[in-house]
C-alpha cells in the first residue's frame, strides 16, 4: 500500500495540464492591440508646395549641385550665373556670397 501511495504521487507530480489549442490559435489570435485614431488629413496648398523627393532631401550631398535656394517653395531654381558673362560679374557679388548657406 505505501508503494502504491509513492507511485502514485510520482505520476501526479509529473502529470502537466494539457494545451488543446492549435498553433494558428496561439500565434495569430492574440488579443488586438488598439492604436490611438489617425489624425485629420492636412490640406496642402497645390500651387504652392512641392513634392518632397530623394533629391530635394540630398540636395546638399549632391555632386555637382549648384546655386539653390533655402525657400522651400522652389528647391532647384534657375542660377544665371551659368550665362553671365565674368565682364559684368566682376563688380558684383558671387550666387554663394547673396545668401547664407548650410553646406
């Protein structure tokens, strides 16, 4: 009889509650975590504004870049400096020495 009780205190020590529950149910149907609402879509002014693209964010990594503007409304504006002849350019200031720039 005392065998009996320790065997059987063996097998129930080792006895675990047994999980029915598919993979599909334990990996994907968690609990939903809420995230807080969007926010209001802004309204953007089409005329106005440009497109923010790869070049208008490195611009000033760029090789070769010349003359461009901090104004966010024309990014890669024309320069004449291109076409001004060095005769009428002596007098006056360079495109760079016009504005403060961040290089």
């Amino acid at each position: 009889m005392e065998h009996r009780r320790e065997v059987e205190q063996e097998f129930m020590a080792k006895y675990e509650p047994v999980d029915y529950r598919s993979v599909t149910k334990i990996d994907f149907h968690k609990d939903v975590v809420r995230l807080p609402p969007r926010p209001e879509p802004m309204l953007h002014e089409m005329v106005k504004e440009q497109p923010v693209t790869f070049w208008t964010e490195h611009r000033d990594k760029m090789h070769g870049n010349t003359h461009y503007s901090t104004n966010r409304t024309t990014p890669f504006g024309r320069n004449a400096a291109f076409t001004t002849p060095i005769d009428q350019y002596l007098n006056s200031r360079m495109p760079c020495e016009m504005q403060v720039y961040s290089r």
